[in-house]
C-alpha cells in the first residue's frame, strides 16, 4: 500500500487535495462559551449525547465538532456543488488546512460521561452530575 505523501513533498503545481480523502469536508465545527457553570458543563453533556458530536479546546477556544459528511462530497472525494459552494468552503486554502492533522487537541471530549469527571474536577462537588441511570428500567 502506497503512503500519502507529506505536504511538502508535493509539488507547487499540484493541488494538495487531490491526496486527501476531502478531510475538511467530514465534519463542522461552532465555536462554543467556555463553560463556567454546571449547567453549562449539563449542555455540553447533551451535546455528546448525540452520535458523531464531540467537543474540543484549542488554543484555550472551545468547539462543538460534528463528524458528518457534506451531503455534496462525492464518491471521488470532489465537491459536487463546486459552483455554488458556501463561502467558508471558497475561503478555506490548503495552505493552512488539516491534510496531515491527526486529531490532536488540547483537551477532547468524545462522550458526556467524560465532561461529567472533568466538571467534577474543575466545579468540584457543585460539577458533580446525577447519575444517567433512572431509577427503573425504561419501557419501551
Ligand atoms: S483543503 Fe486540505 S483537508 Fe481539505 S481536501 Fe484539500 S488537502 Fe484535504
Ligand atoms: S460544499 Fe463542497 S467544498 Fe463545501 S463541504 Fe461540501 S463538498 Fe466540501
């Protein structure tokens, strides 16, 4: 299996996104408050309770991530609506794009059970959350 090559040995007249798998087309990200109080570490927990969302801090910045892909990303990894594509897709170069990220961020929370430990770290017993469990057996 052939490696990608890395970014700089790629070269100036070729289009770097013809190596990717359209990385920047697989997710979204909203930037979100920096949550101070429980409730706000509570709507983080919803958030990640829903499939595909995640929350990351970079450069002290919090952000809700989504990983979806555009509806409009085709089968060959091109945009299927280049013509008509939103500005922040038109605004987005390679030179400064996520080719060779790995995902890495300051902090990165994948589930709400993990807010739930890092409020309690941060709040103290005040972040502590209710257990998710009821205390019966939901019936469908
Ligand atoms: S802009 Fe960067 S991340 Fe997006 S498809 Fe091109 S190389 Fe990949
Ligand atoms: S509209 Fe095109 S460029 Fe923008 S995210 Fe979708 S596939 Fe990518």
């Amino acid at each position: 299996m052939s490696r990608r090559p890395r970014r700089e040995e790629i070269q100036e007249n070729v289009n770097l996104c013809e190596y990717c798998s359209a990385k920047c087309c697989r997710y979204f990200a909203l930037p979100i408050d920096t949550p101070k109080e429980p409730r706000d570490y509570d709507h983080m927990r919803w958030f990640l309770l829903h499939e595909h969302a995640t929350v990351f801090v970079e450069e002290g910045e919090w952000f809700l991530l989504v990983h979806t892909d555009c509806n409009f990303l085709r089968k060959d990894n091109l945009c299927g609506i280049y013509e008509v594509r939103p500005n922040i897709c038109r605004k987005y170069t390679t030179a400064k794009c996520e080719y060779e990220d790995h995902w890495v961020y300051e902090k990165y929370f994948e589930t709400s059970e993990q807010v739930s430990e890092y409020a309690e770290v941060v709040l103290g017993s005040q972040g502590r959350q209710k257990s998710l469990r009821t205390a019966k057996p939901l019936t469908p």
